[in-house]
C-alpha cells in the first residue's frame, strides 16, 4: 500500500454509475455466484468504509449454499414456534432457501469511551451500501435485505453464533442477474433538502 495516496481526480464513469445504481431484487438472483477470490475482494471494499476510531465495529459471515438452506429452514422453526403469520413467514424463510450466496454483515460494537455506538451502527450501514455497490459495480447482482432475522436473538444464536451484542446490519445476497428490474421512484430532492446559506 503507497504510503501516500494518489491525488483526487474526477471519476465521471464512477458518477454515472453512481446516479443509475439499482438493486437486483435477491429472488431475481441465479447461478453462478462470485467465487471465493471475487468475495474477498468485494469484502475487501466493503472493509475500506468510514470507522471513526478504527474500531472495526463489524464483520463478516459468508452464507454459501448450503448455510442458505438451513437458515431458511431455521426461519421456518423459529417463525412457526413464534405463531408468527404463514405468508410472512414463507416470505422470509424464501429469503435464505432460495439463496446460493449470502453475506451477513454483522454489527459488532465495541466498547469506546470515544466513539458512541450509534456511530459504530452507521459504519455498519456503510459497509452494507459498500458491498452492495462493489458487488453491482463488479457486475453481480445484489441486494440488501434485513427482516426480523437481523434482530432475532433466538435466530442470530443458533443460526450465526453470534455473540449477546451483536446483530446483522444487513444480508448482502449476490448472484447473477437473472431479471433485469424496473426502475423504482426515487426521492424529490427538493422536499428532502434544506440549504442553510448563515
């Protein structure tokens, strides 16, 4: 790594990118999916995002094929256990059982009398819009999902291993793009934005 970095130039390909950037719906998403060296390297971009303090407040959990298929089956347990209702349950265990690659990035705060955790929870969310948009800019599909397994302490013990502090800041999926999606509306710049001039 240059002790230095290259001085900023403008990227318009990047902007371009940038401004028509669109998700791939994860029940879109097919065969084949990024090998392992291509999923180390999106991780590796996901990784280079702000993290005031340095703490590394996340990490990652690479869900192939077949950790997909038993997390969806544990949906299924834990959601019925639950009473939870059929459609929504068939909807979210869909979201893993259909799935042949998936990254759960983790949320894993650390104790900072510096850095309060709100902040290491957006780093987390920066990560997630990180691997998204390496994964799409690398030509992959991919979406970001959550659902109540991003929270579910029952799920994220016997699913992930995951520790009492930690949850899932997002479920990265990443396939091929087996449909191409409509556009969606987007925001009203001016109805969400305010210029203070003094």
């Amino acid at each position: 790594m240059p002790d230095q970095m290259p001085a900023l130039q403008p990227h318009p390909e990047v902007l371009e990118f940038l401004a028509t950037r669109r998700s791939r719906p994860a029940k879109t998403l097919v065969t084949p999916v990024p090998d392992r060296a291509v999923v180390e390297q999106l991780l590796t971009i996901a990784a280079r995002t702000p993290d005031h303090g340095k703490l590394e407040p996340w990490r990652f959990c690479v869900l192939e094929r077949e950790a997909c298929v038993r997390l969806g089956a544990l949906t299924r347990r834990i959601g019925v256990a639950k009473g939870m209702d059929t459609d929504k349950l068939d909807k979210a265990s869909a979201q893993f059982a259909n799935a042949h690659l998936c990254v759960a990035v983790v949320a894993s705060p650390k104790p900072s009398e510096k850095i309060p955790e709100i902040e290491q929870t957006l780093s987390a969310g920066a990560v997630c819009q990180q691997l998204l948009t390496a994964g799409l800019a690398a030509g992959w599909g991919a979406s970001w999902l959550t659902n109540w397994m991003a929270t579910d302490r029952d799920f994220l013990s016997e699913g992930l291993g995951l520790a009492a502090h930690e949850w899932v800041a997002g479920y990265v999926y990443l396939g091929s793009e087996g449909a191409r999606p409509p556009e969606r509306p987007r925001p009203d710049l001016a109805a969400i934005t305010t210029w203070l001039s003094e």
